[in-house]
C-alpha cells in the first residue's frame, strides 16, 4: 500500500476522532469514509477520557495502528521535542507499550498482511518513536507522519546506542512525514529524524485563513475526504524554520525552559477544555517573555526579504505587506541591544494571571520612554508607512469614538503634522531629505481622509467638510512639493527641457545596485550613531536625533533605488513596445 494512501487512512480517523471515541472490536467504519474498515482495538492514556490510539484493519487484512494529536492534560510532552521530560516522555512510553501490546494479541501469528503505524500531531510523534524502538518493528511495512514534532537531539544518539547504528538507519527509512502547506508543529523539535527525500506537502483545502486549521487534519482532506500534494514547502514554512532555528542557537537548558512555557500556554489556549489547566503563574510568564525578547530581536532581522511574500500568501495587500517590511527593515537599522530593550519594555505590558492576558497600564509610560527615541524617527521617516499599517489593522474603530466626539481637534492635529513634518529636518540640512518629508506629508493626508470616511458616525456635513480640508491642503502640499523639485532638482530640470532622451538601463540598474550597497554601509553607520540615543541627556537628545536625521540616508536612498530600478523596467517596457509596433 502506497504512504499516501496510509496518509489517507491515517487524516480520516483524526478527523473523525470524536465519533470512534466509543469504538469496539469488530465495528465497521463505513460511516466515516473508510469502507470495508473495522475496528482491532483502541487505547487510552491514563488519565484522558477519550481514545489516544486506534487500531483498524481493512479488507485485505492490513493493520493500522494509529496514534491521535494531543488532548487535555497532554501538554507538556510536547515539550520532549526540545530536551525537556524525562527522556522518553511519559507519552512515548505509553505509546511503545500500546504498540507491542496490541501487536502481541492482534497482530503477530495472525494471516494478516502489511503492518503500518501512523500519528497525527504528538501522534506522529509516538508514531516515529515506536518505529525506532519498539521489539515488533521489524513487522513494521511503513510509518506515516502527519504534522509531527521532531525530537531532541538525544533520541538518535540514544536510540542508536540501544538497537546499534544499522538498525536504526533500517526503522527510519521506513518513516514519511505529511505536512500541511501551512503547518507550524512539524517544525518543531531540535532534529527531524526523516529523510528530506521522504517529506511530502499537502495543501490546505480549509475555507480562508485559520490558524488552528492550519494544523487540523480536517484542513487537509478535500470534499472527497482525500488529500492532495505540493511539490513544494511553502514560504510561509520555510520563514518559520528559519525563524525556528534561533530557539536552537540558545543553550540546551534555555531551549527545554522555552518549551516548556510554551507548552503551558497552548494548554490554558489552544488544548484545554477547563480554564487554565496548567497552572501557569505570573511569574512563569515573566520568565518566558526573558526568554523571547532576544528571540524576536532576531527573527524580525533575519530574512527580510521572506516578510513581504509571507504575508502576501495570507492575503494581505501587497502595498501593506510592503510597509510592514519598510518599517522592520528601518527598525533593524538600531543596534540588537536597543531592539531588545525596546521588545522587553512593550513585552513588559503584558501580564498573564489565571488565565487571562491582561495590559498593566502602569508601565505604558515607562515603555514608551524606553522606545520614544525610536517612535519619533520612525514616525518621521516612515509615516505613510506607518498610517498604511494602522488603516489596515483598524486603526478607525479604534479611534473612530474620540474623532466622532472631536472631529474638528482631529483635522487640527492632522494639520499639524503635515505642515511639521517637513519642518523636522533643518531647512539646510539637504533638499533630498525636505522634498521626500513633503511628498509623506501629502501621503499623510491620504491617511486622513481614509480614516474620516471610515468613521460611519460622523454627521454628512462633518465628514465632506473634514475631507474637503484635507484635500485642499494635500492638493497645497503636492503643488509645493511639484515647484520644490522643479525648482531644486536639477534631474526634473533637465528631463522639463530635453524631452527626447536616450537612456542606458543597464547603467541605472547598476547606479541602484551601487546606491543600494551605500544605503547598507549608511545604515550600519546610522545604527552606531542610533546607540547613542541612550547614553545621552534629555537636552542633548534632540541634537543627535537632528544629526541622524542628516546621517540617515535609508529612506531616501530606498526611494532612489527603487526609482532607478523602476524607471529602468518602465523604458525597457516602452522599448519593447515600440519595436513591435515598428516590426522590431
């Protein structure tokens, strides 16, 4: 029988777990999709209520035995994947003695035929673990993971140890794993003991985007109760396997610590039926949100360029994905030690007690006076960016109330940024940095307006009259910005009086790939200089901020880049169209 079809057999009977929990001996499985199936046998963990295996055999007399995904209480096995547990796990152990008993009186001196093992989730898990260790294994035809966790790095050593070296690389070429295109648990562990050559992807049939699906085997099975395969891992994957990878850099003791945390969440969260089953405490939560700060420092700066497709795959706008990724790359710019105090001080906000998040208002000020310095550059720099990400996460409800009781405060302190923002930088500090601040304020006024129309509460007059202020001073803006860089701008002079241009696009891709490689060596220098911003006064600040705003060159460059590479694209396309309508 082909591992897809195990696959198969195996998503079914975890989909339909809630209805084969009262199963015997003999019953059919017709019902559930899966005809000619009856049941052998099924097992429960002490202490769950409900069935954690189940074994079937079909028509032609092979045997499934198959171990379902975590369940209340099940938790902090999870945790086994990073070092943590007793080595094996409670779970595993449970597992191998379910396996060999069921072998034992179903299996073995029977006429049956193929042998296959199959696990969803922590199933998976006790799937592979069974392969490897248990006494029947050589009975054993196939093993099909789903979305399972890995193991820590003891389990090979120790398991080559026990059985020898030939043995073990015999059992573990008879695992597969079935991971769902969008899956965030077969990821996990410190090693994967399948070959990359036996690792299938499924794609996710599920109705839009839900995380929880994402792992469920219901989000891999079609209308038919059938999967279907990628050819690929998808990048949203290999983003989180990257991401992953930090957990692996810390020490082994803080990697096992991390799971652990972890895993108690997901119980109070995602796997318990009872409020908070595990007992977290506050200080526990504190103790892990030490542990994340500097892992989030380094998973926002690692692999950039994967952000903008990740979020475009979960449908966000490409415009919105962008300034998302505009924003971490600017943030990124500060040295690692000031993103990880900026991290741990929002981080700090954030408290967990008998089950519930909860924010401590009483730190607000303090974390904002830990990150204010970067606040105002960012918003200085990066403010259409900025307005784009918070139209798009709601920024209008939740501020919808204040605007609708203060419609004419909003337009004042709107104005007042447009017509400030230019003002940031000293008027001689450099045209480049003043016209890009102007086009932002008018970009600023986009964001308004979509605000102001967003908001239904406000009176018809009130909200034409809002936008007809906010596009009378962007229309000024833009007018000002459009005599500011004919005026200043010697490229926009040249093109106005020589209409009739050649152009070597090969030469601007290379100016923007040079430009590029500055901005780089800029932004290594602006980070430096960034450092400061916390070993100086509250009066020598301001100083420094202006003295960055000079030396920072990343936003503007940005611009120029993309404007070469875009305006090289946009003459080859012209090119290319002119000579078809010439005949070449």
């Amino acid at each position: 029988m082909d591992t897809f079809d195990v696959a198969n057999v195996a998503a079914i009977l975890e989909d339909k777990h809630d209805s084969l929990n009262n199963k015997v001996f003999g019953d059919a499985l017709d019902a559930i999709g899966l005809p000619g199936y009856t049941v052998v046998s099924t097992g429960t963990f002490p202490g769950e209520p409900y069935t954690k295996a189940i074994t079937v055999k079909d028509a032609n007399g092979n045997m499934f035995v198959h171990f379902y995904g975590t369940g209340d209480g099940n938790w902090e096995y999870n945790a086994a994947a990073y070092g943590a547990q007793p080595q094996p796990s409670d779970m595993q152990n449970w597992a191998l003695a379910y396996f060999d008993e069921t072998v034992r009186l179903h299996y073995e001196g029977k006429s049956l035929n193929d042998l296959y093992v199959s696990g969803h989730s922590q199933g998976g898990n006790s799937g592979q673990f069974v392969t490897i260790r248990s006494k029947y294994g050589d009975y054993i035809s196939s093993c099909v993971s789903i979305d399972a966790p890995g193991f820590s790095y003891r389990f090979p050593d120790d398991s080559k140890a026990l059985y020898g070296e030939a043995y073990y690389e015999n059992q573990r070429g008879k695992i597969w794993a079935y991971n769902g295109e969008n899956d965030f648990v077969s990821i996990l562990g410190q090693v994967s003991i399948i070959d990359d050559g036996q690792v299938r992807y499924v794609k996710y049939t599920g109705e839009g985007l839900d995380f929880i699906l994402f792992h469920m085997a219901a989000g891999l099975l079609d209308e038919n109760g059938r999967m279907s395969l990628l050819a690929d891992d998808t990048k949203f994957r290999k983003y989180l396997i990257n991401a992953l990878d930090k957990v692996k850099e810390l020490p082994p003791e803080e990697q096992a610590r991390t799971a652990e945390l972890v895993m108690m969440l997901c119980e109070d969260f995602v796997g318990a039926q009872d409020p908070v089953k595990s007992n977290m405490t506050s200080q526990e939560f504190d103790e892990l949100k030490q542990l994340l700060a500097p892992l989030l420092v380094d998973i926002l700066a690692d692999h950039p360029e994967d952000i903008v497709p990740v979020l475009q795959e979960f449908g966000m706008d490409k415009h919105t994905a962008e300034s998302i990724a505009n924003l971490i790359e600017h943030i990124n710019t500060y040295p690692p030690e000031v993103r990880e105090q900026i991290i741990a001080g929002f981080l700090d906000l954030v408290k967990y007690e008998n089950g519930q998040f909860t924010v401590d208002t009483s730190k607000i000020p303090t974390a904002i006076l830990t990150a204010w310095p970067v606040i105002l550059e960012t918003a200085l720099t990066h403010p259409s960016d900025i307005m784009t990400i918070l139209h798009e996460i709601g920024v209008d409800a939740a501020i919808g109330s204040w605007i609708k009781e203060h419609p004419w405060q909003f337009v004042g302190i709107y104005f007042g940024l447009a017509v400030l923002s230019p003002i940031w930088a000293p008027i001689a500090s450099a045209v480049a940095i003043v016209g890009s601040l102007f086009v932002q304020a008018g970009l600023l006024m986009d964001a308004g307006i979509r605000i102001v129309q967003g908001i239904a509460g406000l009176t018809g007059k009130i909200r034409d009259g809002i936008v007809t202020i906010f596009n009378a001073l962007k229309n000024a803006i833009t007018a000002f910005a459009k005599w500011f860089r004919s005026t200043f701008n010697a490229g926009v002079r040249y093109a106005a009086n020589h209409p009739y241009i050649k152009v070597d696009t090969g030469q601007l891709r290379s100016y923007a790939d040079r430009i590029n490689r500055v901005n780089s060596r800029l932004s290594r220098l602006d980070g430096g200089l960034r450092g400061l911003y916390w070993q100086v006064g509250l009066l020598d600040l301001w100083d420094i901020l202006c003295a960055n705003l000079l030396t920072s060159g990343s936003p503007t460059l940005n611009q120029v880049k993309s404007y070469l590479n875009n305006t090289a694209d946009r003459f080859e396309t012209a090119e290319n169209k002119a000579r078809e309508r010439v005949g070449g």
